[in-house]
C-alpha cells in the first residue's frame, strides 16, 4: 500500500498563493501536478506522499528561478 498523506486547510491556501492562476498549465509548471491531484488536494482527500514531496520541491525550485506567487487580497 502507498504511503499515502492528506494536507491541511493552510497548508492548501499555502499552495493555492504559490500559483499565479488556477490552470492546469500552472499546476504543471509550478507543482508538477494534474487537476486531479489538486482536486484531491482541495478537498482534503489523500495523495502519495512522493507526490506531494516532489510538488513542494518543484514550487521551491520554480520560486528559486524568479516565479511569483499571487498576491492574496
């Protein structure tokens, strides 16, 4: 069985500002993720933890070459 990991209500709104747009061309670019890896992610449903590993280091990376995240209002 995949170790298997769910994120928090913050931890989501932290990924949310780190994309410029909700696409799924921003999803991939910025995260490395599908739409449906970020619908489980919205609704609290569990993904692999690998893939939420590589989708932080993807966003550090993305925000290391000069990516801007959104300014919440």
């Amino acid at each position: 069985m995949p170790d298997l990991v769910t994120v928090t209500c913050e931890e989501f709104a932290d990924l949310r500002a780190s994309l410029p747009a909700i696409t799924d061309r921003y999803l991939f670019d910025v995260l490395g993720i599908s739409e449906t890896t970020w619908v489980k992610l919205r609704k609290g449903l569990p993904i692999k933890r690998i893939t939420l590993e590589r989708a932080l280091a993807k966003r550090e990376r993305w925000r290391a070459m000069g990516g801007a995240g959104r300014i919440a209002a």
